[in-house]
C-alpha cells in the first residue's frame, strides 16, 4: 500500500549571493521578493511585478548588505580580544567567543539583524520572528517552519557546519497521516541547481537544521529559524 503524501510549496525565486559573504541579504531578498516588498523607498510597485535584471538585483544585495551592517549587535555583546576583532577581508563582520575562549567565530549575518531586516520591509502582517529549538521541545523548529509554509510565509533557517549559512525554506513533505516532516524544500543562496533542493528529515524534525555551534548568547548551541508569525 502506498503511503500518502501532502506536500506544500512555495514559489520563491532562487537568488545567487554572488559574495561568499552575502548569504543573509540572498535570504532576505528572496523572501521580499517573494511578498513584493520594497528592498528600499526608491523601489517602485510596478519594478516589483517583472523579474529585475542582474544589475538592479546586485543593487538589491548591496543595500541588504549595507542595512544588515547597521544593525547593533544584540546585548551583551562581548567579542573576543586581538586578531578576532574589527574587519575580515575588509568586510565588516561581528565576531564571538565560542567554547575554547581563544577562539572565536565571525558572522556576516546575525539572526537578530536578519530579521530585523526583513521586519522593516514587511507589512505588519506579514512580519516575522525567530525560533530557537534547544531541544528540550525537539520539534519546535520544524513545527514552526511548517506553520509558516502553510500561512504561505517562507522562512530563514540556519544550516552548514556550525549553523552559519543561510537558506530559504520554501515548502515540505510530509505522510498525509502524520505531522512529521519527511523533506523540507530549500532555496540555498550558494547552489542553485536550477530547480528545488529537497533534503531527508530525521525523527527528531530537526535536520538538515545545524546547531549554532558559536554565535550570539540567545542563540548559541539551539537550532534557529526565522519564521512567519
């Protein structure tokens, strides 16, 4: 007997992050896009119908990049001394103490500027928040992720070694007679394979999800989503 399967998906247009740096302002213009939501006041309604070019959308990345610098780091925020500090390759980044107090790891994107990003460019209703998982409720993330696909709202989501890289979450699969996500669809700013990126659930809901291994202090050592409300 074959099992039945519902599936939910989301139209949401791939977008290249082009720098290895980009992958939050990737997310966040293809979830704007996505709500035809102006990437800033000059954009027009009429620009937000038709697929822009190549070089509107760089612009577009830039001006994600540029806002996500601006926003303050969460409080306390408490970078580790020396080399770790100021820029990397002349590009602004914020940088944490992880486990090993001599070592520290670099983020481009923070959750909580990704979201505030994206909340500025966002009608009220459409506005969103994050999710942290620290297991003690090993399905939140994924419950979260698939309520926001069905309110037709594509998320953000933490992935790759030590949760640092952004993606769209676009869709899921799941049994018709089970809420257990069998696949999730993602959209990954750095491999566009021309079509969806379909990737294995395990029992507990949470991967291909990665742990944020060395981060800001709310969202270390969880899994994070940044979800419709």
């Amino acid at each position: 007997m074959q099992l039945k399967m519902k599936e939910v998906l989301l139209d949401v247009k791939f977008i290249d992050q082009e720098e290895d740096f980009f992958c939050g302002p990737a997310v966040a213009l293809m979830i704007l896009r996505f709500h035809r939501a102006k990437v800033s006041p000059s954009s027009t309604k009429a620009g937000l119908k038709q697929a822009p070019g190549r070089a509107a959308t760089r612009a577009d990345l830039e001006r994600l990049w540029c806002a996500i610098s601006l926003v303050p780091p969460d409080a306390p925020y408490d970078p580790p001394p020396g080399p770790c500090q100021g820029e990397r390759r002349g590009v602004f980044q914020l940088f944490y103490r992880c486990d090993d107090a001599s070592q520290c790891r670099a983020w481009f994107t923070v959750p909580g500027a990704l979201q505030t990003v994206l909340n500025d460019r966002l009608s009220a209703r459409k506005r969103m928040i994050t999710v942290r998982d620290d297991n003690a409720e090993p399905r939140v993330a994924t419950t979260a992720i698939r309520d926001s696909i069905d309110r037709k709202r594509p998320a953000a989501a933490l992935v790759g070694n030590g949760g640092s890289h952004w993606v769209v979450v676009r869709g899921y699969q799941t049994r018709a007679d089970d809420e257990l996500l069998e696949f999730i669809y993602i959209r990954d700013p750095q491999n566009d394979e021309g079509d969806l990126h379909m990737l294995p659930a395990t029992d507990t809901g949470l991967a291909p999800l990665s742990v944020v291994s060395c981060g800001p202090a709310a969202d270390a050592d969880r899994f994070v989503v940044i979800t419709g409300r």
